[in-house]
C-alpha cells in the first residue's frame, strides 16, 4: 500500500522560483510545512516557506540536513545536478525519481527515449563541429534550430538557421563544443499536456492547453481552445500516459508538443514538474496542477480532475509589461481577473514577475481580455 504523508509533514522543494512558490502555497493551504533548498529569504518560494537552505549543491551536509527534515522532496525546475539528486534520494522520497530527472536534463537522451517509445519527435542529431552542422543542416532540408543540449530555457541556448544561414558561422558564434541540431517542424500550434501520476499508477490529465510564444517565452495559454480537437486531446493524454508509465513518474510533469497543419501531434520537450502554462489551473480546475503534485508525491487519494469554466486564458507579466509604480498599478488594472505576482523585487526585461488569468466562456473573448488586461498595465 502506498505510504500516505499527510498534512503536518514537510515537503521539500529544490528550487525557490515562482514554481515552488506556488507549489508551497497549495501545501501551506492543505496544511503542510515547506522546506526550499536553493534561495534566501527573498526569493518567490523564500518568502512563503518555513525553512530553507542557500544554493550549494556540492554541500552534501546541507544536501542532508535539507533531505533529512523532508517527508518528500520535489522540485520546480529539472538542472539539478545527478549526484546532490542521487543524495537526496538516498536519505528521503524524490519525486519524480532520479529516472526522469537525468533524462529531462539531456535534450539528446531526452529525444532518444521519446523516439523509442514511438512519439514523434522533430528530426535530430549531435554536432560535434562545423562540418557535421553544415551536412544536418543540408540533410533536414535547410532549415533546423540548434540548441545546447544541456540547460537551455526559453530560447537561450538556441540558434535558428535557415537556408540562407551561414552554418560554420553560427557553429562559431554559439561556442558550443557539442550541441543537438533538430529539423525545425512547421506546426500551426503549440500545445501542453500537463499530467500527473499517483504512486498506484493512477494517471490524471488536465486538458492541452494552447501556447503562444513571444520571443520564445510563453505569452498566453488558453484552456478549453476549439482549436485542440477531441482526437488531438485524447492523442495528447496517450503520449502522456506513455511518458510517465515509461518513466514510473510519481508526480507532475508537462509534454509540449506541436501541432501540425495535418493534425500529428510531434513531442518537443518533456518538463518534468508542473509547467508555465498550467498556471491557469489554480483559477480554472478543481485542483490545480500544483495540487496534483502534492496529491501524486504524497500517496493522497485520486482526485478527478475538472475544468470549473468553459475556458480560461492566462498572460505572463514579464518586466516589460509593467509600468514605474508596478505594484500599486497593476493590483489596479487588473481587477476583474486573477492576479499573481512571484514577490520579485525588480522587473527587469523577460524576467517572469507575474501571470493573469481571466476566466469566460467563449476563447476569443478570453484571450482578448487578458491581453486588455495585460496592456491595461501600461495604459
Ligand atoms: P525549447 O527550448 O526546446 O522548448 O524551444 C523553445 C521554442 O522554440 C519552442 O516553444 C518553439 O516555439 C521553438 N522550437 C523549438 N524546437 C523547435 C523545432 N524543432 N521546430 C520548430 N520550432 C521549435
């Protein structure tokens, strides 16, 4: 029978971003204590926590000390190095497991493992060189994005070369020594697939929700779209359900895929931890994917996951959306939507400060009113 850790335990988060605040707020509200291993006071998650630990992943005493007072151990974000992930998991629960993590870290072992349990995945490939560069590139029809094969987010780490590229110059410029070259895919759509497994084997999806990018951060996302079929929908929950039974996944994780014109759903990238665009499941379900991560790494019963509005859309506030006098402005403007702001300090340009979420019933409108509601900030 699976352990349950009930309220009144600890959960220990690595990692103190916005994530993990949110993570720790839904185990503060379900009356759980909360350790943070990675930030200081006034980090997002420092600030909502009872107990935490600097950044220091080479420091096995304080890996165990971390590890010793949680129940369960999870994380907001995947580049946790392997040995203070195997440290932990030798003295308490780490979930998802070690498994998962080392994959999701490495786009090449990443891609492999998809590819092996038969998802479609763009077209890949290590360089090693210039020369490997500039035959992938003529190979994949001359238009392919390389990327860092190890820790690269919204869109650092990444190069796009077209036909008209000069390939050598971009190996050059990037200074990588080895990196993954992939096809690019021309999709009309990116989704997320958000799901979550329980200890049992009991999976959960949310929805996919639709994703619109800005400079390669996530812009908007919108639950409930028409534009996601009801076989693209089931489609998704099977590569879902094949990702985290292959993995024996006891937690969260979220599948971005894309969406071609032809209606094949092609895996871009595995997150193993709740994600950017399930931020609008605090508002627009049941419970919220920071929930189900408490719910799958605690043994708590199944819950049955449900949309409580036809549709629901959510914008990020970067610091560029914000005006001088942020705070007060923005509890202003948005008043007749859901506002969540991360206890950042500074909004500097492309750093995540906040999101809105704005509940409705009909797509269009919603995306129309968060993107208002966004604006309204600088108006
Ligand atoms: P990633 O860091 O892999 O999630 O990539 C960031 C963004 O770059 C994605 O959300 C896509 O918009 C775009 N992208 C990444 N890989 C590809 C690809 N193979 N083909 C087309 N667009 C891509």
């Amino acid at each position: 029978m699976t352990k349950i850790i009930g309220p009144g335990s600890t959960i220990g988060i690595l990692g103190s971003g916005q994530l993990g605040r949110m993570l720790a707020i839904s185990a503060r509200q379900m009356g759980y204590r909360v350790a943070v291993f990675g930030g200081d006071r006034l980090s997002p998650c420092g600030q909502v926590c009872d107990l935490i630990w600097p950044e220091d992943y080479n420091n096995e005493a304080l890996l165990h000390e971390f590890a010793s007072v949680s129940d369960v151990v999870t994380y907001e974000f995947e580049n946790i190095p392997a040995h203070a992930a195997a440290a932990i998991a030798a003295r308490t629960e780490l979930r998802p497991a070690v498994g998962l993590l080392g994959t999701a870290q490495n786009r090449f072992l990443e891609k492999t493992a998809l590819a092996k349990l038969g998802l479609p995945t763009a077209r890949f490939l290590m360089m090693q060189n210039a020369d490997e560069l500039v035959a992938a590139h003529q190979d994949f029809g001359g238009d392919v994005i390389l990327k860092a094969n190890t820790e690269g987010y919204d869109g650092k780490g990444q190069w796009g070369i077209g036909p008209d590229a000069d390939v050598a110059a971009i190996w050059e410029s990037s200074e990588l020594t080895s990196g993954l070259v992939e096809q690019k895919v021309a999709f009309d759509y990116e989704l997320s697939m958000i799901a979550g497994r329980f200890a049992d084997g009991h999976c959960a999806f949310f929805d996919p929700f639709l994703n619109h990018h800005a400079n390669h951060i996530l812009d908007v996302s919108i639950s409930g779209s028409p534009l996601i079929s009801v076989q693209v929908a089931s489609q998704a929950e099977a590569m879902g359900r094949a990702v985290l039974e292959h993995f024996d996944v006891v937690g969260v994780l979220c599948i971005e895929l894309f969406l071609t014109s032809s209606g094949e759903l092609v895996v871009n990238e595995i997150a193993p931890r709740p994600h950017n665009s399930g931020h609008l499941t605090i508002e627009a379900y049941n419970c919220s994917q920071f929930e189900l991560q408490l719910r799958t790494i605690c043994g708590l019963p199944h819950v049955a996951i449900n949309r409580m509005a036809p549709v629901a859309a959510m914008a990020n506030l970067l610091g560029q959306h914000l005006p001088p006098e942020w705070t007060q402005n923005a509890v202003d403007a948005v008043r007749n939507a859901h506002l969540h702001l991360y206890g950042k300090q500074e909004p500097k340009t492309n750093r995540k400060m906040g999101h809105v979420t704005v509940l409705g019933s009909a797509p269009c409108e919603a995306e129309a009113n968060v993107r208002a509601c966004r604006d309204g900030l600088l108006a």
